[in-house]
C-alpha cells in the first residue's frame, strides 16, 4: 500500500491565542485511538499540542484523504467547524513536512528562536505515540532523526547561547558578575509572573536560596514553596538585604521600594561584597542613584532589553546556519525514505529466489533417491542458497544505486518485479518441466531463464 507523510497543524502564526486555546490537545492517548484505526486511511501517527502550537504527524493512504480525516477528527474532538480549523491550519506532505518537523525540533520556529523547551514537548509527544503503538517504522525513524537534528543545530550554531528574554536575561547576567551562581543567595521583590520565570531561571543556573517579598505575604509564601524558598513581609525588606547578593524587582509600585541610602547601610553590614540589583519594573523599583555605589551593579529593563535584542539578533545570523543542517538532514532522510520503497520487491525478491532454491533441492533430493545423506543434504541446500544470493546480489545492488534517481525509481520498481514475476505468487516452473530441458546444451543460458515470448 502507498504512504505518504502529513503534517497538519497551527501555530502561534496562523492562530491567535483564543482559537489555540479551543483546539488543544493536552491528553493524545484518547486522540491516538481514535486517529488510527484498522479500517482507517492513516497507519502511523503523533500528536504534539503545546501553549503555541497543535500538530498531527500521521502516515497514511493518500487515496483515502489523511489530511481530511484529521481535519475532520480534529474538529468533532474539539467540537470545532473543520472549516474554521482549515482557515488557521497548514499542511505539509512528503519531505515539506519533515522539513517543517526538523525546524520544529531545532526550535527555528518557536515564539523565541531557539529556546529548548519544544523539543522537551516533542520528545514527550513521541513517548504517547510509542506508549499506544501509533509510533512504526516512519514515525519512529522521522522523531528519532528530527532529535539527531536538533542536537546537531545545538552543537554546531551558537543559537541557543544568548538570552533572548528579561527574565533570563537578567540571570545571564548575574552569572557574568558573579561567575558560579550556586554559592549567591537571592531576593526576588514581587511575586508575579515575571518573578516566577526570573525563579525558574534562577534555580536553574544553581541558586540555592530564594527569598520573596511580596505585599500579599499569602502569594509570596506560594511562590517561595513552590521555589523551595521562603517569603517575608514587604516591610522587611530592607532589613533581609544584607542576606542577599542577587536582587530582582517587579513590583508595579509608583515609587521607588529600594533607596540608595538603605543599599548603602546593606553594604556596610555586608563588608561591601558585591550585589546585583535588576530592575524590571516600570515605573522603576530602584533608586537610579544605587548605581553609584562602589560594588553595587543595577541593570534597569532598558539595559535587559538591549541585550536581549543583541542576542536576538546574533541568534537571527546562527538560525541561517541551523536551516543549512535542517536541509542536509532532510535530503538523509528522502535517501532513506527511498530506500524504503525499494524494501518490499528486495525482500521479495530474495524469497521468490529462495522458494525456487528449495523447489529444486527437493527436485533433486528425489532423483537421488532415499539414501541420500545429511552431508549431500547439508551441501546441496548451502550451493543453491549461495548461487541464489550471488545471482540477486548484482540486481539488488543496481536497485539501490538507482534508488537516488527519484524521477525514474518507480519504473525501476515496476520493470524489476515484472522482469522477476514477483507479483505472481507461484514459482515459475516453464523453464524447468524436465531435467533434458534445464541441460540442453544447444541452449543458452538468457534461453532457459527467460521464458519465450
């Protein structure tokens, strides 16, 4: 049966955050069953549906329309018009969509170039896809190298080595002050959704002690558990200063929550040991004049997002870099996929090759009569598996030489198994209806191989 690759699928591009939000798919067992059944048109398939993005990779028949009956699927899943999908939806097939699939997992599609997370979810959705079982031969092999490819983009482009957002950003930065991060104790000022992620990065790069203030104590004393930190009231915050290197501030305040003179008592109790203070706030949490202060470093939102921009910009330069490995690992993969095609008629043609072997061991086993032994057995079984092979070795070997030549694969297919009768499921027995014509001698050997027209 003939497969093609699908991909179908929305992202952040095609769809804005309301309609994403109605086509998600966070459970993809349930969605698996249903996409791949015995008496339906697709035979392989994965799911990946993250915050920015919903796509189906399926293997199917393409004279039974695949695309559509994911469409179709897709909608009555979500209770969603197909034609509404179809409007946000882009689908790719054959070696578009394993390009698309690359540039998926190297992450040069994502919302920020090169973050790591997708190919996190990827991994995750192929593990669902293994789990059921709709995960063979294709889906495997396009997963298993769209990881390789992933990793090369990693290993050979510098496009994940530069913080391309505030939160992380500002942490790249407190590394660069202070080298290993693992030793610094830090403060976040605030407890909202930049707070966390600063958190996240924070904990990442080996922070061992978070500390939180926030005005609402019961939502910094949520944030610190979750951290593995602990929370104060807002009004002490000045006076837990001088437990902290790292501070980074969020608040929203209309005035400033950290004073130059309150830093510069902070930095007698400490004995003037550096701090590192970030501002992300606007209006600003910091007094301006803080940056004034011997070992004292303050970056304001401003300072962060020149950096990110920079780093965006050199990420922009890798990404050109990381799309000449995509295309090189796509045109690996049309070899492969190639290769596959031919897989059947090699197969069956060694084992039209060895049913004719044992056709004619038996053959002659019988003439030599029943006193034959295991020896003579033995022997006779490994000269015609030997000749069998040798014979097919040179045709198979033309095979997958031509197997790089696209436009003409599928006539070589055909002429072989035509050439070879493979289609035919009873062994040919024309040349071979007695022994005087199988060793004629006035005949050649192209006369008694292929029979007469």
């Amino acid at each position: 049966m003939n497969q093609t690759i699908y991909l179908i699928g929305l992202n952040h591009r095609t769809a804005d955050v309301s309609i994403r939000e109605q086509l998600a798919l966070p459970d993809c067992n349930p969605c698996l069953q249903g996409l791949v059944r015995p008496d339906g048109p697709i035979r392989e398939a994965l799911i990946l549906s993250t915050c920015n993005r919903v796509e189906f990779l399926v293997v199917g028949d393409p004279q039974k329309d695949p695309v559509q009956e994911v469409l179709h699927f897709w909608g009555s899943t979500c209770s969603v018009d197909a034609q509404t999908i179809s409007k946000h939806a882009y689908t790719y097939q054959g070696l578009e969509a394993i390009h698309h699939l690359f540039t998926v997992a190297s992450s040069l599609d994502s919302m920020i170039l090169g973050e790591p997370q997708i190919l996190g979810q990827l991994k995750q959705a192929y593990r669902k896809a293994v789990e059921y079982g709709s995960a063979r031969v294709i889906v495997s092999r396009a997963l298993h190298k769209a990881f390789s490819v992933a990793k090369r983009v990693r290993t050979e482009t510098a496009i994940a080595s530069n913080a391309v957002s505030i939160s992380y950003a500002a942490v790249e930065l407190a590394k660069r002050i202070f080298g290993d991060l693992a030793p610094q104790r830090a403060m976040l000022v605030g407890a909202g959704e930049m707070a966390e992620l600063a958190a996240t990065h924070l904990l990442g790069a080996g922070i061992q002690g978070i500390t939180v203030a926030n005005r609402t104590l019961c939502r910094g004393e949520e944030l610190a558990d979750k951290f593995g930190g602990k929370a104060i009231a807002f009004e002490e915050l000045v006076d837990h200063l001088p437990e902290v290197d790292i501070i980074i501030s969020s608040t929203g305040s209309q005035h400033a929550v950290i004073r130059a003179r309150d830093v510069k008592k902070v930095l007698k109790k400490r004995k003037h040991r550096p701090m590192f203070f970030i501002d992300i706030a606007v209006p600003r949490d910091i007094d301006p004049d803080v940056n004034g202060l011997d070992n004292v470093y303050l970056y304001d939102i401003d300072d962060l997002k020149e950096v990110v921009e920079e780093n965006l910009a050199e990420r922009k330069e890798e990404a050109g870099k990381a799309e000449l490995i995509v295309k090189e690992e796509v045109d690996s993969f049309a070899l492969w996929l190639k290769s596959l095609a031919l897989k059947p008629t090699i197969v069956d043609l060694l084992e039209r090759g060895e049913a004719i072997a044992e056709k004619e061991i038996k053959k002659t086993l019988k003439s030599l009569g029943p006193e034959v032994s295991p020896a003579v057995h033995e022997a006779l079984q490994v000269l015609a598996h030997s000749l069998i092979g040798k014979l097919y070795c040179e045709p198979i070997a033309y095979l997958k030489r031509r197997s790089k030549e696209e436009d003409t694969l599928t006539k070589c297919i055909h002429d072989t198994r035509r050439m070879f009768n493979l289609d035919n499921e009873q062994v040919p027995q024309d040349a071979h209806k007695d022994r005087k014509t199988r060793t004629c001698p006035h005949k050649t050997a192209n006369e008694r191989f292929w029979p007469h027209k």
